[in-house]
C-alpha cells in the first residue's frame, strides 16, 4: 500500500475548495461561540473626549502650587459639560466624566482637602493624572477584530461597546457522524456477547466538532451491511457538508467503506497516509461536499479527526488555523515506534513561559486507548525521519484544548 507523506496531505488538504462565504446575521447575545464572518472596525474614537478615570478635580495642572483653587460646581458622569476650567478653578469631575475645556489633570479627591467651596493640595499628581485621552482605547477604522475570530466575552464586550445590535457570522458547516462495524454497541443498548464493543467513537467525535464550531449530525451506528452503510452514506450526504465515518477503511472481509465512498459519485483524493495512528483514512470529494472515513479505533479516529476533519471545518468557518501548534521540549526520552509520522498523547507543562513535554501516566499499546487523552493532554508529533528523541529535543506539539 503506498502511502502519502503527512506534509503532502495536509497540504492536498489546504488545496481543497470549500465554501467560507456562508454568513447569517444575529442579535449580539445570541453569538457566542460562533466565528465573525466581517472584520469589526471602529468608527470612532475610543474615548471620543477626554474622559475622568477616577472621581476628583478637574484642574490646570500649573494651578496645582496655588494655596487654594475655587470649585465651579460638579461635572457628573453623562453631564454635557461646557464650562470652562480657568487659572485658579476647578470642577469637581467623576469617573466617566468629559473633562471640562481648559483642564488638563484631574487631581484624586483623596489628595486635597475641602474648605468653604476651595480645594487645597494636599499632595500633587503628574500633569495628565487620571484623564484618559481620545483615543485610549482605539481609533477610528482601527481594526478591533479580525474575521476569523471565534467570539468570547471580550469580543462580545467590545462590540456591545460599539453598539453592534447584529453580528455577522459564519454559517455552521454541518457534519455528519457515523460508526460502522457490527460489533458496536450504541449506548442504551444491551450487550449479547463479550466480544461486542461499545460505540464511543461518533459521540466523541461529534463533541470534538461541535466544540470546532459545526453543527453536527448524530447517525449513531450502522452494521458492517453494504447496502445498509450506501443508504445510510448517501442520505447523510444529502443534510451534511461533511460526512465522517469510523471503520471499514481497512482490508479485512467485512471493510465496506472504502469501496462504498467511489459508488456514491465522490472521488477519492487520497487514501492511505503515513501517519500512526491513522493511516488508512480515505478523503473523498463529492461536488462542494466531503466524505472522510477514518479507522475505528477509538484514539485512532479521534487524532485523525483532529488533523483532517478540523482544518475543513476551519476552512469553512473562515478560519485561519484549526489548533494550536507550539514547540516544547522533551522532559524524557521518547522512543518512536514505526517509520511512519507519530502522534503521540503527552502531557505538556509550562515552565518560565517555556513548554516541556512528559508521558507520565501515558499508556503505550494500540489505538484504541482513548483515555490517554484525558486531564489535559496535547499530541506530540515525531515525524518520518526522526528516529529515538532524547531528552531535552524539540518537538512539535498539538494543543488540545484551543478550537
């Protein structure tokens, strides 16, 4: 079986057309979580005006060696000021305030004393002192937020700040999820031999792409039944823009998926990739739609997921990257396993703003050990040429926790 280079893949992958363009508009509290589909630009300054940062005196800050400056009154938060600070006056001003014209410093009430409507100093503050300048924050046509960009609390606390009732964004691409082999058990159901297997894979993978940001298909499990897998394929390829099954890609009697995909109308962009785990995915095309099926095991198809099915999502999303990739240093020595592209669960720890990578409670054996990527774990990646690392080597490693 020949099989392509990791790098060749993903960059096939990078090369596919997909569609980012899809776009719906919603209210600002309904769009967390979802990714921009615009750039937020400013239109105005942030502050537009001068603005008091604590509660004081607005005051001319060459006034500030006076033995007394008179107060004209106070300047509260909202209050259209237009009075004009003048030598030897002052305005009491509160946090939020538009410094009044002519004032260049606002002195804290904590630094002087009230006597008979005058303010004594107490003790001085710079000129400037607690007054934001226009601009601050941003400036007008100031890029805040780049399209692309998944919308957390600060996103949201920004736009609110510039009034955007609606959001534009990325419409969900929608995937679909499937488990073959008739030794899957779906959850609920009762098991009638010890050699059956419970499902784990489509829910955990539809988690994974739900947390990518897709909106996702749940088709439970089919049976190692050719026509049944072709009916159950073809109808998901009618609601989905991609559809993603575990098992049947391999080369036992029972593999039906690898020669179902071609049936359906969708070439096959490649099948067979030297990566471990995961080297008998098939990536498959169908018009603007994609077919992946992935092995079954359970860590297997969850770290091909990761490398193949995220970066179609992001594509779609208008995203510039599915995860997060950082370089670390190995903590211990690390002893490769095939000739092939590794992806390897670890734990990683930062240390004086530096990544290490351990393996401590990592189980070595088969594919099929899911836990491994429990309490935090990342992927580390051993590439074809690389052979034993020893400690302190640099690895790339994927981080699990950044979609």
């Amino acid at each position: 079986m020949s099989l392509l280079s990791y790098e060749t893949s993903q960059n096939m992958l990078d090369l596919l057309e997909v569609n980012s363009a899809r776009h719906e508009n919603l209210p600002l509290s309904c769009s967390l979580g979802r990714v921009l589909a615009e750039d937020i630009v400013a239109e105005f300054n942030d502050p537009q005006f001068a603005t008091a940062s604590m509660d004081g005196y607005a005051v001319i800050h060459a006034d500030l060696d006076s033995d007394e400056i008179s107060i004209l009154g106070s300047n509260p938060a909202g209050h259209a000021e237009t009075r004009v600070v003048k030598s030897g006056e002052c305005i009491k001003t509160f946090t939020g305030s538009m410094m009044p014209r002519g004032s260049d410093t606002l002195i804290q009430i904590e630094n002087v004393t009230v006597n008979d409507g005058k303010i004594t100093i107490d003790e001085k503050v710079p000129l400037g002192s607690s007054v934001r300048p226009i601009g601050e924050g941003y400036r007008a046509g100031d890029v805040l937020i780049k399209k692309g960009t998944k919308i957390g609390f600060a996103q949201i606390g920004v736009m609110a700040g510039l009034n955007k009732v609606m959001v534009k964004v990325a419409l969900k691409p929608r995937v679909a999820v499937i488990s073959t082999g008739s030794e899957i058990l779906d959850l609920g159901v009762n098991s009638t031999n010890p050699s059956q297997i419970r499902s784990s894979n489509n829910y955990t993978l539809c988690a994974l792409f739900e947390q990518a940001g897709a909106e996702v298909i749940q088709l439970g499990t089919v049976g190692d039944d050719r026509d049944s897998i072709m009916k159950t394929f073809e109808n998901a390829l009618s609601c989905a823009d991609i559809l993603v099954s575990t098992g049947g890609v391999s080369v036992g009697d029972y593999d039906f998926v690898k020669d179902i995909v071609p049936r359906l109308g969708a070439e096959v962009i490649y099948k067979g990739v030297a990566i471990k785990p995961g080297k008998h995915i098939l990536v498959a095309q169908r018009a603007e739609k994609f077919v992946l099926a992935l092995p079954g095991f359970a860590y297997s198809s969850t770290v091909v997921s990761i490398l193949y099915v995220l970066p179609l999502i992001a594509k779609m999303l208008g995203r510039d990257s599915a995860y997060k990739t950082v370089e670390a240093k190995l903590s211990e020595e690390f002893n490769k396993r095939s000739k092939l592209t590794e992806f390897t669960a670890c734990n990683v720890v930062v240390e004086d703003g530096e990544y290490f990578v351990n393996f401590k409670n990592k189980k070595v054996g088969s594919s099929a050990i899911l836990n491994n990527l429990l309490d935090s774990s990342a992927l580390m990646v051993a590439g074809e040429e690389d052979g034993n690392l020893s400690e302190g080597t640099f690895v790339n490693v994927i981080l699990l926790d950044s979609f």
